[in-house]
C-alpha cells in the first residue's frame, strides 16, 4: 500500500513520543488535502445538488458522511464504482458542520482511518476562521463601488467561493461603512438555506483567502446575510458580483 502524506501524518500523531503538536498537524492537513466525498445518486447536471447530499451513515455516536484522500481507497470501500464530489479538507468541514454531522476519513484498511463525532468537525470548522471581524450590518450604514479593491483579492475570493459548491448562493464586494469615509472593503456573501449554521465558517475561511490581498493598513471584513437582508438590494446595485 502506498503512503499518503495524510497516512505519514496521521502515524506521527499516533506515535508514543509524538510531539504536542502533531494531532493539530494532522488535521490542518486534512483541512488543506482535496478529498472525495461519496454523494447519493444524483443525475449527471446535478453537480450543485450533489454536493448537498453526501452519503450519511448512522453510527453510534451520531451520523457521518465519508471522505477519502484517494480515488482508489474510496473505490476498495465501496467494492463498486461511486457518485463523488472532490472538496478541500476546510469546504467539507464547514458543509458538514453546516449539517451537524460527524466525518469518517480513509475508513477501511487506510493507516489514516480516522472518525471524528459532529463535535469535532464542528470544532475543526470554526478553527477555519482567522481573526477577521464580523461584520456589523445593522444600522444605518452607507454602500457603495468596491473601490482600491485589486484583482489579485477579487481572484483569490472567487477562487475560494467557488471551493464552496452549494454553500453560497451569491456573493458581492462592496465598500461598506458608517458613512463613505469610514467603507471598509466588505464581501456580503448569502449562505443557501442547507447552510446557515456554516456561514461563521465560511465568513472565517473567506477572510483568510482575502487578508494577504487587502489594501495596506486595511482589513477586508466578510459578512452573512439573510435572504431578507436590506444590504442585498444595494449590493447587488453596486456591488462586483464575484458568485455565482
């Protein structure tokens, strides 16, 4: 059997003279890994919808969806040929979080086999966020153009948005503040309804991909909005449209 960077990680983490930090390794590298995450049977142009059902199995300790790190272990699991989608570790963490369920990695014969309760993906989630403020978007506050904003952000948000399939039903950058003088860059993003409970992750996985393209002395702010939101309208009269 072949050796996967995650198998070499996950052996670190289970060594008897492991480092503290080798379990938080483990899994920032699962967060960072593109997986294949088996999905119900969905038809051929239904690539959206598939990502919102993974295949859920009832455990013990709570339902779970699946992943795999390679295509071929996933395949020996199964016995037969699946529906998949392909995710990033931190995509299918925050949907999976988004839907209160657990995860089952490389289960099988993989060294990696590793199963973690709804709580953990939860946490793993959340661990996606990276300092970046919330968005206040009650209030009276002024919107407009995205101005200063540069394309290597606009590049690296959509890049990002676009590792979130079915999470994100639009999302716009827009100038936003008290009044025109005080905008701070901001993209107003509306989670679909399968999940809100995952947009405190999405908003931290977003920020992450826009700080190092910021404008100097300035932080982009990420902020969710319901489908009634005031904000939408303006936003989407002014805003740049970066999803769909």
């Amino acid at each position: 059997m072949t050796l996967t960077p995650l198998d070499r990680a996950h052996a670190a983490a289970e060594a008897p003279s492991a480092p503290p930090d080798a379990r938080a390794r483990f899994y920032a590298l699962m967060l960072e890994s593109a997986l294949f995450c088996p999905v119900g049977d969905t038809a051929a142009d239904a690539a959206e919808d598939a990502a919102l059902k993974p295949l859920v199995f009832a455990l013990e300790n709570g339902p779970v969806a699946l992943a795999f790190d390679d295509d071929a272990r996933m395949a020996a699991f199964f016995g037969a040929p699946t529906e998949y989608v392909t995710l990033q570790g931190r995509a299918l963490a925050a949907a999976l979080a988004g839907a209160g369920l657990g995860l089952g990695l490389n289960l099988g014969d993989a060294p990696s086999a590793t199963l973690l309760d709804a709580a953990t993906v939860a946490w793993l989630a959340a661990e996606m966020g990276g300092g970046v403020e919330a968005a206040a978007l009650d209030g009276a506050l002024t919107l407009g153009p995205p101005r200063g904003a540069e394309p290597g952000l606009c590049a690296a948000l959509t890049e990002r948005l676009s590792a979130f399939p079915g999470m994100v039903a639009e999302a716009w950058l827009v100038r936003l503040g008290a009044d025109a003088a005080a905008a701070r860059l901001t993209l107003l993003f509306q989670p679909t309804a399968a999940f809100v409970r995952g947009a405190e992750a999405l908003s931290g996985a977003l920020g992450r991909a826009a700080q190092p393209y910021a404008p100097s002395g300035e932080e982009v702010v990420i902020g969710a909005l319901t489908p009634e939101h005031p904000l939408l309208r303006p936003a989407r009269a002014q805003g740049l449209r970066l999803w769909p």
